[in-house]
C-alpha cells in the first residue's frame, strides 16, 4: 500500500467519523441504536501451562528454558506456539528428542521412540481439546450472566479466544469473571501450634547460610546496627510475623503468621528451599487468604496439608451444584453454598470426622476463602464458602463452580469498544 493510498484511507476514516457526529446531532441517526456498543475482549489460553502439565517432569531445566523462549518470542513469531516450541528446543537440543520429556505410562500417544512431529501432533490434540473446552465455559458463564448474544471465536494453535458482545456497564469485572480459572480445593491445614516449633528452625536454617543472610529487608531510615543484626540473623521472621501476642504468647488457630504482599514470592521461596523440605511436614505448601482488595498490603498466612497424588480432598470434580444466599449471620453478606457429588460427600464426611476441633481450609484459585473450625462431622454432602461475599461476588463464584473451572489458566491480551451504526441510521 503506497503513501497516496493510504493517505486516502486516513482522510476517509476521519470523513466517516464527522459524518457519523453530524449525523448524531442533527437526528438523521437514532441516538439510541448509534449507542450500539459492542465491545471485543481477546484472551490467551496458557498453552506453555499445558506443555507442562503434559511433561512428565515439568521442573525439567530444559523444558522450562524451552517455554522462557517460546513465550518471550511468541509474539514477533508466525508460528503457532507449539511449532515455535518445536523449532526453539530443537534448536537448543538437537541430540534430545521432545519424547523424553512426555513419555508417561498408558498417557497420550507418545513412546519413549516417537519423533517430535508426533510428540507435537499429541500437543497440538490436547490444545484443540482444551482451547475449546475453555471457550465452551466462558460461553456457559455468559449465558449464567444473563449475556446470551456473545459471539465467540478461537484459533486454538495460537491459544487465542475473540469475545464480541454488546457493551456492558462493567467490562472489568466481566473480564475478571470470565478469566477466573475457578479452580476449588478443599485441604486440611495446620495449626499454628503445629509449626511454630518448625518455622524458628527454618529460620535458624537460613541464617546460617550467606545467600539468605544478604538478603536483608531494605531498612528505615532509624535503624540502629541492633536492628540491622537482627535482621541479618532471623531471615526468615524478617519478612513473616509469627501469630504471637504482645506477650510473645501462641495465637491459636491456623494462621502461622502475616508479611507483606510485596515479599510474597520470597516467603514462598523460603518455603521451597530443601532446609524447609526437610524441617517442615512433608506434602506442606505455604498459601495466603483472599485478599478483599488490590489496596490490602497484609498476607495472612496458612501452611495446607497436601494429600498424595497432590489432588485436594474435596475439588471441582466432586462439586454439582453451587448457589449463593443470604448469610443468616450477616444479612448484609452473602455465602456460596455447594453441593457435592456421592464421591465428594463421602470425601467431606471423612475429612469431618478426622479434623473435629481443628480447621478445614477452602481454597479458590489458590487463594483462602474460608478458613472454619470443625465441630463436628459433616455427612449431608453440603458445605458454604462465608468470605464476606456482596451477592454479585458470591453469584459469580457459584455460577463458575457450577459450571466448571478453566481447563488452563487465561489471561486478557486486549479490550476495546466499537459503534455499529449501519443499522441505526433511518
């Protein structure tokens, strides 16, 4: 397209739009149909979390390296993903065939012989299956939103997902809704007592080796070399406060301690250290409650008991129906109550029985929604979420456990609004 050309289309588009305002304003345009908005939403599927999920090692160094690449070029490739992350690890290890990092008994249709066109074929399968599968339950919480005119497109080899519906008065919120990977777990969780004795050796641990001695919490301006010892000796209580009360005694409950949202992924690393695999419980993972807001700076912190096979106890498999009400204790809040399958009530019942007087922790997205204590056994098969919900929240979580969580994690790559006013004029 030559300068002239374009030049031409420039001034079209900006003849067009003066055209369409003095239209509007002289009502040769109903105002009414020219506010036909429509608004246009692209997702990306996370298809690098389903090479993973595939792999059978996904901490595999070679993998991981792999996927950093695919996903920094990703978007200056022609390629489809799964193609650019054939060509990147071919690439980078040419005597190492793709089959040696998804072999997995009785899985997929990869032997330890098969080439990387067929190990990439079997991705590509799994893609096509969880892109639409993803797009199906975004259409499914439209239509529980009341939004029935949605039209929906994908490309499944880009893990790209097109949104086009009429404007709605809170797109944000509806991105969020419609992104929420809504995943449930149901775990045991420790009680402070329980690890108190563990986290001051973690952190006696850690002052003993100099790459977590040096990395101190930028101190204020007051701090005396008293403080500044302090910190270079208790790495880990530098950046997590134990649930203790001004006289140093144990807060009860399953709260181990708060820290800062901005030292969240280094209290985790903490916890992923090998001194902390082997001072703490064995199948522990650190996890924070449900921050009410962006503006809350304060990690609260429980450690969750992981049942083997790393599947919660009760999950969204075992969950059939879910709807919100009235919190009878707060009439101004609203709870999220579910209703789980024959598996998941004997699940529930079992996990009652076992953790009288203790807590049960409720995870949503990785998060702590609800933390209650267990006063008895619970064998109806029912169980409420109680997080402080306003009935928008607590519709929109029990529409999405409802319906099924997202197969793989989604985030937003654009939104934008348009007008379509060719029908609007008289």
């Amino acid at each position: 397209m030559d300068n002239t050309t374009a030049l031409y289309m420039t001034q079209t588009q900006i003849k067009r739009t003066i055209l369409v305002l003095i239209c509007l304003l002289s009502g040769v345009i109903n105002v009414n149909a020219a506010n036909n908005r429509k608004t246009q939403i692209l997702f990306e599927v996370d298809l690098g979390a389903l090479v993973r999920m595939m792999s059978n090692n996904p901490n595999d160094s070679q993998l991981n390296h792999t996927l950093m690449l695919t996903n920094t070029q990703r978007a200056l490739s022609k390629k489809d993903y799964l193609e650019l992350f054939e060509t990147i690890y071919h690439t980078n290890y040419p005597k190492r065939n793709l089959s040696y990092l998804f072999v997995r008994k009785n899985e997929y249709d990869i032997k330890i012989n098969s080439t990387n066109k067929v190990v990439i074929n079997s991705l590509k399968k799994e893609a096509d299956r969880a892109v639409m599968e993803t797009a199906t339950r975004m259409s499914f919480r439209l239509n529980a939103a009341g939004i029935n005119n949605a039209d929906i497109k994908m490309n499944a080899n880009k893990g790209i997902i097109k949104i086009t519906l009429d404007s709605v008065a809170d797109s944000s919120r509806l991105v969020h809704y419609l992104s929420t990977k809504g995943e449930l777990g149901i775990y045991e969780v420790y009680n402070n007592e329980d690890l108190i004795n563990n986290l001051f050796l973690l952190n006696d641990s850690l002052a003993k080796q100099p790459a977590y001695k040096s990395l101190k919490v930028v101190p204020p301006p007051f701090t005396t070399p008293e403080t500044e010892q302090f910190l270079s000796n208790n790495p880990l209580f530098t950046i997590l406060f134990p649930s203790i009360d001004d006289s140093n005694q144990l807060l009860p409950g399953p709260v181990i301690g708060r820290a800062l949202f901005s030292e969240k992924n280094r209290l985790i690393s903490y916890f992923n250290t090998p001194a902390a695999h082997k001072i703490l419980p064995e199948n522990t993972r650190i996890v924070n409650r449900h921050r009410s807001s962006d503006k809350d700076t304060i990690l609260v912190v429980y450690v969750i008991k992981i049942p083997k096979g790393e599947t919660a106890s009760v999950s969204n498999n075992d969950i059939i129906d879910a709807w919100s009400e009235k919190n009878i204790m707060n009439p101004n809040e609203y709870t999220v109550t579910l209703k789980m399958n024959q598996p998941g009530t004997k699940n529930w019942s079992a996990m009652t029985d076992a953790n009288k007087g203790r807590y049960i922790a409720v995870l949503y997205d990785e998060e702590v929604y609800s933390c209650p204590k267990v006063l008895d056994g619970i064998h109806s098969g029912m169980t409420q979420i109680a997080a402080h919900f306003t009935q928008q929240q607590a519709e929109e979580i029990a529409h999405i456990l409802k319906i099924g969580q997202l197969p793989l994690p989604v985030q937003i790559m654009s939104k934008q609004c348009h007008f379509e006013v060719n029908e609007a004029i008289r």
